[in-house]
C-alpha cells in the first residue's frame, strides 16, 4: 500500500503564525509601557528637579534676608513669609518660607527659626536645635505635584573678644574679663553678678616678643587667653578659666577708618556744624560735626546722634545716651555714666583714647571702642567690646572690669525723618534728628522728626516726647501743637509754610521721601568673609 506524504496541515501553520502575532503585540505592549514609565519617570524627574531649584531659591532669598537684617522672622510675623511663583510654570508651582507656626501648619510645610540674637540654644522645626547666633531655614518648593525641602543652619559669628589689641597688651591687677549673655543681667552693676552666671570673656594680643601680654595681681579671665607672642601672669589671686595659649597665630583684628564716616563727606542732610571749642553739657541728636577740636564739661548726652571731630575731644562728666563718638585725633573721657541699659556708645578714634573713672563700682562705658593708637582704661567698668589695631599701640588696664556683651559688639543708630523750623519759617527736611543744644535757648531752629509706621500711623517726637497721630491732620496738629507749647514766643507759621509741611507729609505717607535711616557699625563686617558667616549643616529632605 502506496502512503503518500501530504501536505502541513493548515491549522497547525495559522496558529504559528497567531503565536508570533501574540508575542510581538506583546513585546510591543511591554515596549511601550516600558517607555511610559521612562517618560513619566523623565517627567517626574524634571518636576523634582524644578521644585528643587525654588526651594533652594527661597533658601537663599531667606538667608539674604537675615544677613541683612538678624531681626528677620524673630517675630514670627506672617507678613514676612517668603514666597515666589515662577513666571510660565504650573499652577501650583511655587517656593515658600514662612517663620510663623500658623502658617506652616496652615500649608503643611516646615517653619523656620531666627536665633541670631540670642546667645542659648533653642528648638526649631521637627526637634532641630537652633544654637545662638544661628538661623534654623526651611525651604519648601513644589512643581507639578512633586514637593522637595532644603534646611540649613546658618551660623554668624559675633565679635568674639572682649579685648583685641595687634599691640601689647597689660594689666596692673584687679582685672575681671568675662561676659553675661545681655544687658539687663548687669542691671544691679558688675559686682551683683553671680560669679556663676558670668560667660566666657576672651583676650587677644597680636603682639610678638616677651611681655607680649601681662597680667597682674587679682586678675580673673573667664575665657581664654592669647598671644602671638610670650603671655605673664602673676600668681597671686589670678585665675583663667579658659585655655592660655602663646606663641599662637594671630587673630584676625578688624580695621576701621573714621573718615569713612565723616557726615560733611558724606553730605548728609541736616547736619549741626558747631564751632565753640567749649561746650557744658551738651546733648545731642542727628549728625554734628566739629571741624577741630572739642572740649566738653559736665557730661555729654547723646540721643541717637552721630558726633564727627575732626581734632581732639575731651569729655569730663562721662558720656551715656545712644550714639556714636567719631574722632579723628587722641579721645580722652573722665568720670564715668552710672550703669543704665539705655546707655550705649560707640567710640572710633585715629588716636589714642583714655577712659578714667571714678571707681569700676560706680563708673561705667558701655558699648563699642575702637582705636588706631594705645589705649588706657583705669578705675571703670567696660561694658562691650574693645578694640585697638594701630601700628605700635598698646592696651593699659588699671583696676577695671571688661565684660562681653554680645549686643554690643555691633552698632546701630536709627534716625528719623527730620522738620526743621526757625521762627515763623519751615526750612526744610532732612534724614537725622537735630537738638540745637540747652532747651532753655530758643535761637536755634527746631527739630521734630516725624516717621510712618507700618500701621498707617504718624510717630512725631519732639524733645524726648512722643505723640502718636492716626492721621495727616493729626500729625499736623501735633507739630504745631509742639512749636506752640514750648516757647514764650510761638513759632506760628503762615499757610505757605503749612502747605510745605503737609507736602513733605504726605510723601512720607507715599514713600517719595527716607522714613528712617540707620547707621551701623560692626566690627564683624571687617572680618574674613569666612568668618562672618558660616553653614553649619545643609541638606535636602
């Protein structure tokens, strides 16, 4: 029997041909969705990327913002959270910094904490420890969905010395140096410290050679102590608490030029130009200058005023009040302020300067000094930070105490804009404050200075008093009110001048005219850019 072989089956040949079909749509299916998945995991990386850069943005913003300003956020002010959208992007993209807890808790995104001022360790967002001096900032950005945080802990350093010299530096004995963490902890006087409660003071003396830095008898340091060159210390009753260390580096010491803030240089408004070289009792208020030499007897009161010398200046009587003493030859002050905290000074002189007291108990300068000659402090307490950083110059302490305040190691005078009146006659306006001298004198013109507040008000002062007018009438009313009340004589002014005031009023209201201007200075500003500031931690979340 004849088998004959045939052909493939149909069947078998069209289910083949199904399988290679199903496989391929397969592979295709798996192939596409695999390129989904990279698309969307493309996209999702774009979108991270995006929402990165606006959290980083605001981190830096934020940080701009506490550099320039250290109160930035204490407040915990909802006004000044931190947000940006960038232009084109998403609807919901978007960068934000906020300091206020309820706004945080409101958006669902981590607050951030400004501890610049203060010297203790508090607690931020999520259990951080914010250490003093240092800023806790979160930034939060987002971009289609996708959220991604960034914190740092930015950390400025205050001035750190209670003395720094680049020349030698001595004591004759019966010298404290040590520090308290604010003003009001010395508000019964140095003595009524808890000799616990006193932080660490430190000395530093750039000075080279043997006898670079002495100290004498009864002498207490509750810092550290260096030199650059050979440090002695006399053994009876002296006591430092922290490390002594000779030979050492030098430190970096800041340096000042007085002439940098010479107000008639500067051509600021409002200047009082005086030329009596003899002057009692004066007080003070604004920009003033003295183009030589000034001698002042019975004290001298500054309130928010900037003195520019341009000679010498010799005070007897102390010096208290807030302000600024700007000398370009020697400054000598006799007789000490009694301890106030409203009292604080800032003293730069080219030349050599001596503080003498009546006793450290009872006789006081508190604030920042700075000189380019020697420096000599006998039977007073000084409250801040001194400086002296000349070619040659030398420190000579003599039964005084130095204590750190880190309030003081930096300065600010704040000024408000100035209504200059003569009699009968408005002349005009300026940015600082002027007090023509002794109030029992009317010759001179008539300062009033008048700022904006954020809420809409007028702030007028006149001779220490402050009045606090709701609208521009008010205001108005106000300063007339005060040329009326203090003089015999009234300074009434004509309509004209009335229009004038109203004018400069008015744009204050709108902006169009300074509201208020500060003078600042610190010592820290003159450090190493790396000094200044420093990221203690950074890392995105």
């Amino acid at each position: 029997m004849n088998l004959q072989r045939g052909k493939p089956s149909q069947g078998i040949s069209l289910g083949t041909v199904l399988l290679v079909i199903v496989i391929i749509a397969t592979v295709a299916l798996a192939m596409g969705s695999l390129s989904t998945y990279h698309l969307n995991l493309s996209n999702r990386a774009a979108n991270a990327e995006h929402a990165r850069n606006l959290a980083e943005s605001m981190l830096s913003v934020a940080m701009e913002r506490v550099l320039k300003n250290q109160d930035y956020g204490t407040t915990r002010d909802p006004e000044e959270t931190l947000e940006y959208r960038p232009p084109g992007g998403p609807e919901d993209a978007v960068g934000r910094v906020t300091f206020d807890l309820d706004t945080a808790a409101s958006l669902g995104i981590p607050y951030s904490t400004n501890n610049l001022k203060l010297e203790g360790s508090t607690e931020g967002w999520n259990g951080q420890v914010v250490p003093g001096a240092a800023a806790h900032l979160v930034a939060t950005g987002v971009y289609n969905g996708v959220t991604r945080q960034v914190e740092c802990i930015l950390y400025i350093p205050r001035y750190p010395y209670v003395i720094s010299t680049s020349g030698r530096f001595e004591s004759s004995g019966g010298l404290l140096v040590a520090g308290v963490s604010e003003l009001d902890d010395l508000a019964g006087g140095v003595p009524a410290v808890n000799p616990e409660d006193l932080l660490p003071g430190h000395i530093v003396s750039n000075a080279t050679g043997a006898q670079a830095l002495v100290l004498g008898p009864d002498t207490e340091v509750t810092g550290d102590v260096q030199s650059s060159g050979d440090i002695e210390t006399d053994p009876t009753g002296t006591q430092i608490l922290g490390e002594i260390r000779k030979f050492a580096e030098p430190a970096q010491i800041p340096r000042l030029k007085v002439s940098d803030y010479d107000p008639q240089a500067l051509g600021k408004p409002g200047l009082q130009v005086l030329d009596q070289p003899l002057l009692e009792a004066p007080a003070f208020e604004g920009w003033v200058r003295h183009p030589s030499s000034l001698q002042v007897t019975g004290g001298l009161t500054l309130d928010g005023a900037v003195l520019y010398v341009a000679g010498n200046l010799d005070v007897t009587g102390g010096v208290k009040g807030t302000g600024a003493l700007l000398v370009e030859g020697n400054t000598t002050i006799a007789g000490g302020a009694s301890f106030t905290t409203d009292n604080q000074v800032a003293l730069l002189s080219v030349g050599d300067v001596r503080l003498a007291g009546d006793g450290k108990e009872n006789s006081y300068f508190q604030g920042l000094m700075y000189t380019e000659g020697d420096f000599q402090a006998d039977h007073i307490s000084l409250v801040g930070t001194f400086i002296a950083n000349g070619e040659g110059s030398s420190m000579t302490i003599t039964d005084a105490s130095l204590v750190h305040v880190p309030q003081l190691t930096s300065f600010t005078v704040t000024s408000s804009t100035l209504l200059v009146f003569k009699k009968g006659k408005f002349q005009g306006t300026g940015e600082d404050r002027i007090k023509p001298g002794d109030e029992t004198k009317r010759s001179g013109p008539r300062g009033i200075q008048v700022t904006r507040v954020e809420d809409g008000t007028y702030r007028v002062t006149a001779r220490n008093v402050t009045v606090t007018a709701s609208t521009l009438e008010q205001a108005m009313k106000a300063i007339e009110s005060e040329l009326f009340i203090h003089d015999a004589k009234p300074w009434v002014l004509k309509q004209t001048e009335k229009d004038k005031v109203l004018e400069v009023l008015s744009s204050l209201e709108e902006r169009k005219v300074e509201n208020e201007e500060e003078f600042t200075i610190d010592p820290s500003r003159f450090l190493k850019l790396e000094d200044q500031a420093r990221l203690l931690m950074y890392r995105e979340l």
